[in-house]
C-alpha cells in the first residue's frame, strides 16, 4: 500500500499527513512528512519524529486544533486516515477546509479500510462535492481503498464557492 500512495503523490513534497501518526511515520520512509496532530496526538506524534530522525527519514510534526493551521493555496499534497468515520456534514466542512489549502493541480489522497463499494461510492461523492476532480479509486490490497482527488484551478473554486 506504501508504494502506491507514494506513487500517487509524486514528486509532490513535502507532504502533509492530518492525524494519523502512524501514516506519516511510514510515509517518511519514503519522502518529506509535515504530520499535523491535535494536542490529544502530540506526544505519540514526537516519538514518531524521533524514530524517524534515528532513521535518517524526515518527519516533522506540529500541532493542529479543529482549523487547518495552512494557508490557502499552500499545499502539494495531503493524505488523510479514516474519510469514511465522518458523518456527511463534517466531512463537508474538512474537505472543503482541506480542498482551500490545495494548491491548483494539488491532490488528496484518502486511506480508507473497506470493503464495501457502497463506502467506496461515497467516499468518491464526497470528493466530488468538495470540487476535486481527476478522482479516481485504488484498492492495493484487500478490505484498504485510496481515493484521490486533484484540486481545481482558483477560477473553478471561486465559481463553486459563489453563492
């Protein structure tokens, strides 16, 4: 699953993990990591960065509340842990959160343990409505499903957001 998440983000570095230490910790075997954690995470988050240190990987972490601590337009890239916990409503209000610090051409990738296609198209929705667009679903292995996403160029974003 490593190799394919890495595959999907490309050259596009470093990358930001929201929450889930043990995702950054293994994506930083293979590339730069910003881990951004809420305060509830940080102390595992700071065992995560000295292992990876020891291990000569690049692994940084800050803390994060319930806002995005980015700026808009500012990311490469973000993977995220669990989409599919989130009720409907939240996951509205993360991604559209996560889909502004995007820059244009920028992608999420979510990592999501399912093995219903019910889920799968849901996620994809989600994706969807959040403006995303060359999405598209792998499963590199089973009962695990990656959902990515590109963020659109600013004209298409402020169009979508228009009241």
């Amino acid at each position: 699953m490593l190799q394919q998440v890495v595959t999907l983000l490309g050259k596009r570095t470093p990358v930001v993990v929201l929450s889930t230490v043990w995702l950054a910790e293994v994506l930083a075997e293979a590339l730069p990591v910003t881990l951004l954690v809420e305060p509830d995470g940080l102390r595992s988050a700071v065992r995560a960065v000295k292992r990876a240190e020891k291990a000569g990987h690049r692994l940084v972490a800050a803390m994060a509340g319930e806002e995005l601590p980015l700026l808009p337009a500012s990311v490469d890239a973000i993977v995220v842990d669990a989409l599919t916990d989130m009720g409907d409503d939240d996951a509205r209000s993360f991604l559209g959160a996560i889909v502004a610090a995007l820059r244009p051409g920028g992608i999420l990738v979510s990592v999501d343990a399912t093995r219903e296609r019910a889920i799968e198209a849901r996620l994809s929705r989600r994706f969807v409505a959040a403006c995303l667009q060359d999405i598209g679903q792998e499963r590199p292995r089973d009962g695990v499903v990656l959902t990515v996403g590109a963020a659109p160029p600013h004209a298409v974003l402020a169009a979508w957001n228009r009241p």
